[in-house]
C-alpha cells in the first residue's frame, strides 16, 4: 500500500529491548503464515482517512472516495478471515486480527450502488431504476420517430447521412444545409465545413424534453445516493479508520516477513551480555555472492582485532555486525 511503502521506508533502528523483541516476534509470526497460507490480500487498501472527515462533516463523497471505502471494509473482511481462518497460530498477531471490524452490510451497499468510478447501478435504489426505466422508453421513442424521417423517402433527400447522431445531448439529423429549412426543427450544431446541419425536428422536441428532464432527475437522484452513502460511512468512521490503520500496520509487518524470508533470515535470540553470530551475511550483498562469516564477542573474550588485506571484507564485516 501507499502509507505501508512510506512507513516500511521510515523504520529506525530501536535501542529498547523489548520493542525490539516485539518487533522480532511480529515478523517470525508473519513469515510462519506466509509460509503456510501466502500473504494477506491488502491490494484494495487506499488512504480514506480525508474522505471520511469530510463525510463526517456533512460532504457528499464522489464515487471513486466511496469505492476506497468498500475497498478497506473487504479488505478488512479478508485479512479477518486470513487470520482466523486454517487453525494456523497467529501469535503475537492475533489482537491485530481481532481487532478488525468489518462492515458487510456497508460494503455490500456501496460495490452494489457503484458499479465503477463513472458508472451507478440501476438498482442502487428504486426511484433511478424507475426514472432509468423511463429514459429507455423515452429514447427509444424518440430514435423510431427519427428512423421514420430518415427512412422517408421524402426525407431522404435532403440528408447528408441516413443516420440518427447526437448534439448536446438531444437525438438529431444531419441535413444539407441548402435543405435546413425543408425539415422543421431546432438547429443544434453546424458541421466545420458549414455544409450539414444538425436538425432536432419538431416532431422529436417534445420527446427530447421529456429525455432532458429525466436525465436531470437521474443526476438529482444520484447526487442523493451517494450523499446517502457518504453519510453512512460518516456512521462508521471510527470503524473503518481504525481498520484503515490495523490493514497498513499488517502491510508493513508481512513485508518484513517477505524480506526476510527472500534473504533467509532468522530470528536472532537478544542478550546484553555476549554476541554470537552464525554465517551472518550483509543483508544487501547478494547472497549467493556474499561470504557469509562468523563472529562472536562478549562471551570468552570482549575485544576482536579484524585484520588482512584491501578488499578482504573486514568492512563489510563490521557493516554486517552492525
């Protein structure tokens, strides 16, 4: 995810013993469900956090902002079950699962009202399915009293095209413009060339308005789906905020995993007292290249004198160490 790049660049070192051991038993934990299941689906997870303030407030979200929203409810539905799914052992991870809280009902509504960024669902609620019902038949009236003109042998004559087109959102023909006053209608557009007129004929104008009011009522509609939506999920924002942080927390934790499953890693046992490394490799040495080396200090002896020539890797020892 986007914050989980951002906080996986941001980690630093820690000198406290057990933040450190946390830490430590966060990503065994991890690579341990790797292993045995993948990792956890977080593809859908998108920064949320502004769009439910503003919902919070009163705003009416757009659609692309609502889809982000349902994208966290699954993905937190998902990783719920990942967690708990499989009897696999979650360890130190498991209030991290238990602490998801998905929404089934609102991420039902919001993927079943929005179909895709430009696109809302017929059966996002029944008054737009009735007024899109009404625009079906309104449009398909209008084109079969224009095919009659174009069909007319009358008519024919004095069009460019035998084709219904549109202009500003109304039916219209392509007529001559040495015929523009043989069809009696609106003149909507004129061609570059100055040689076709786009004609709305009177007898479509009726039509065409009716078409035109629904569109505005089917615009209204919507306006109130998704500000119906958006308030919903203002219900819901301490939910889906703390999900949004759970999911990003779970990102950074299972690509530690991932990284440290890739360099064959283990985890390391903390002590204060001695140091005691086994075929220790520089994590950013290719590891088929990298001579790994051991090393130990602080038990039998705590002073280690590291010697030989250029390019030996006394270096890249002390680096590997650190």
């Amino acid at each position: 995810t986007a914050e989980g790049k951002e906080q996986a660049a941001g980690i630093q070192p820690s000198s406290d013993p057990e933040e450190v051991r946390q830490l430590l038993q966060e990503t065994t934990d991890a690579c341990h469900m790797v292993e045995l299941k993948g990792t956890p689906a977080l593809r859908d997870v998108k920064e949320v956090k502004a769009s439910l303030e503003r919902a919070d407030r009163g705003g009416s979200l757009n659609t692309v902002e609502l889809l982000r929203i349902a994208g966290v409810l699954r993905s937190a539905r998902t990783v719920k079950a990942y967690g708990e799914g499989d009897g696999v052992e979650t360890g130190c991870l498991e209030h991290l699962f238990w602490s998801l809280t998905p929404n089934r009902y609102l991420e039902d509504r919001i993927f079943g009202a929005i179909i895709s960024e430009e696109e809302i669902s017929d059966s996002a609620s029944p008054a737009l399915s009735d007024i899109r019902r009404h625009m079906r038949v309104t449009g398909a009236r209008v084109r079969e009293s224009l095919q009659k003109i174009i069909s007319s042998p009358s008519y024919s004559k004095y069009l460019r095209e035998p084709i219904i087109t549109m202009r500003g959102d109304r039916y219209v023909v392509p007529v001559k413009s040495e015929f523009k006053n043989e069809i009696p209608g609106l003149v909507h557009d004129l061609s570059g060339s100055g040689s076709t007129f786009f004609i709305e004929p009177m007898g479509v104008v009726k039509a065409n308005n009716e078409l035109k009011e629904l569109q505005a009522r089917e615009e209204k509609e919507i306006e109130r789906i998704l500000a119906e939506l958006s308030a919903e999920c203002a219900q819901f924002k301490d939910d889906i905020t703390q999900d949004y942080d759970l999911l990003i927390l779970l990102d950074v934790i299972f690509a530690r995993a991932k990284l440290s499953l890739k360099l064959e890693c283990t985890e390391p046992r903390l002590s204060d007292k001695y140091l005691r490394l086994r075929k220790a490799r520089h994590p950013l040495l290719d590891k088929k290249k990298a001579v790994p080396n051991d090393l130990e200090l602080g038990d039998t002896f705590d002073t280690l004198m590291i010697t030989g020539p250029n390019t030996g890797g006394k270096t890249v020892t002390l680096k590997t160490l650190a």
